[in-house]
C-alpha cells in the first residue's frame, strides 16, 4: 500500500473504532482509540500520512478530554473528522496535480521514478489539459512499481518508455524535467522515497534538470521536527536473491532513500509549489498530540529487520 492511500485507510479504520464503539464515557473512547493506533503503529511503515492522520485523531481526543465532552460528542467530532478529511483529500489532490501541470509545457519529456498516486493524477491532468508530453520511467525494483506507472499512463495513451534501473544515467539526461512522488518530506526539505530516487536527482543535477517533488502536506512529516526520523524498512532476502542464491550472501540496503534539500528544485503542494526550506515554517503550522507524540519516538526507533513482506 502507498504513502497516500495508507494515509486514508488508517482513517477510515479509527473512524470504524469509534463508531463501533460501545464505551460509556468520553475517557472509555480514548482509551480504544489510543489502542487502535498502538496496533496501527505496529505494523506500519515509513509513511507520514498515516502519523498525521493519527495526530488529527488524537488531537480530536486531547480537545475532548479537556472540555470534559461525553462519549457521543466525541464520537460524533470524530466521525464528522473522518468525512471532512475524506472531502480534503479529494480536493487536495486535485490542487497539487493544477499546480504540477503548469511545470509541464507541451513537448516536454517528463522522467519520474517508481509508482506515485499524486504524481499519476499530475500527469493525467497535463494530458487532459491537451499538452502533449513523453515520461520516461525506470522499473523501480523491488516492487517494479515503475511498470505500473508505465501501464497506467498507456490507458490514458500518454506516450511511455520503460528502462531498467540502472539505465538512470543514460534516460535523466533525455529528459527535461525530473517529477516524482514521496512517502515522506523531513523538516529540513528532505525527501524520503522509494530507494533509487536520491541517484535519480544526483543525475538530474549533474545535467541541469530540474528536480521537483509532488505531494500533498499530509506527507510532510511533522515528527521530524521533534528529531525524530523515519526508520527506514529493510530490504528482504527475496527482494534481491533467488531461492537457490548461497546461503552465506546476505542481502543489505533499504526500501527507501534520502533526497537532501539542495537537490530538490521545489515541493509541489496543494498550496502551491514550495522551496524545500519553506517545509518548517508549514508543519509549525500543525497541531500534534502529546500522546502521540510520546509513542513515535519508540515507533521511530523501533527495529526494521529484514522479513517477509
């Protein structure tokens, strides 16, 4: 599941704890919703929508637990939560792909990396608007969610080339621009994406191209600027080896890598298109959960060992 659409889920399964609830008083609630996010974070990864989703919730939480509100009124804020976060995603969406466009001019080739919501919605709405354009994307292993973007893209007839990762150094430099989606923006304007991203933009760097990241500001990480960063997932035994490799070759690296801020030309948001330093000053601008956040710093930190996926 990616960045964007874990973000909804874990909405929609708090928004199911609380309408399922049966507790008596407001305090009964907190506990149960306190308990679902202890399971969510569990088996979570290194996503920012899920935590800022799990920081409106709880926030929900701390205001009913101060005004001294009753079991229903805080089902009922939540509930009401739960929708309105739906309806913002929709249009939220729908802003970052306007303002993604306008980077894209007729005749452009556009190289992105690997599978991204947002970034599908950008380039649909840049054909739709009647500009045509080319991409050019690479596998993006593990996973080879770049052949999902390619076979996506062929729906709309948007013209796609396909490559194997480590033909980045020769297809960047074809293109004009490189745009990519993320799981993650750090408080410093890094980007935490799926691993091959970070070689992408060094190559767009040493070429000129420009380097812009599409997401919407769910995935701007408030954490980080508690100091806490994401842990990043291991890649698996069966990610890189066949079942018959020697059993003595172990397998290193991550499912996700570091885009640095002085690689990134800019942040495409639904408020606009953002320098990486302007991150800081946008996530300040979010309410966090005590609560939560005396969890994240054991869920940060927690061991990531390679496994089955």
């Amino acid at each position: 599941m990616h960045a964007a659409r874990s973000g909804r889920e874990v909405m929609c399964a708090l928004a199911r704890v609380a309408a399922g609830s049966m507790a008596s008083d407001a305090p009964g609630l907190a506990d149960e919703m306190e308990s679902a996010i202890k399971a969510l974070l569990a088996v979570m990864p290194a996503y920012a929508p899920p935590i800022n989703v799990m920081h409106l919730v709880m926030s929900r939480v701390d205001e009913a637990m101060a005004s001294n509100a009753t079991a229903a009124e805080l089902k009922a804020a939540l509930m009401s939560d739960a929708e309105a976060f739906r309806v913002w995603c929709e249009e939220a969406q729908a802003k970052v792909a306007r303002h993604g466009a306008e980077i894209i001019r007729d005749g452009m080739t556009v190289f992105t990396f690997t599978l991204s919501e947002t970034m599908l919605c950008t380039l649909r709405e840049v054909w739709a608007q009647g500009r045509a354009f080319k991409v050019l994307v690479t596998e993006s292993r593990p996973n080879n969610d770049g052949l999902v973007t390619a076979a996506e893209l062929d729906k709309v007839s948007v013209p796609v080339s396909v490559s194997v990762d480590a033909c980045i150094g020769e297809l960047v430099p074809q293109a004009d621009v490189m745009m990519v989606g993320a799981e993650a923006i750090m408080a410093d304007g890094s980007a935490v994406c799926k691993v091959g991203t970070y070689p992408s933009a060094l190559v767009a760097y040493a070429h000129g191209l420009p380097v812009y990241v599409v997401v919407d500001t769910l995935k701007f990480y408030t954490a980080s600027m508690l100091g806490l960063s994401l842990k990043m997932d291991c890649l698996c035994r069966r990610d890189v080896l066949p079942p018959d490799a020697p059993k003595r070759a172990q397998v290193v690296g991550h499912l996700f890598d570091v885009t640095p801020p002085d690689l990134i030309t800019g942040i495409v948001t639904e408020r606009g298109i953002l320098s990486p330093t302007a991150c800081t000053a946008v996530m300040r601008g979010v309410h966090l959960s005590e609560i939560l956040n005396r969890k994240l710093a054991a869920w940060a930190h927690r061991d990531t060992e390679p496994g089955p996926r």
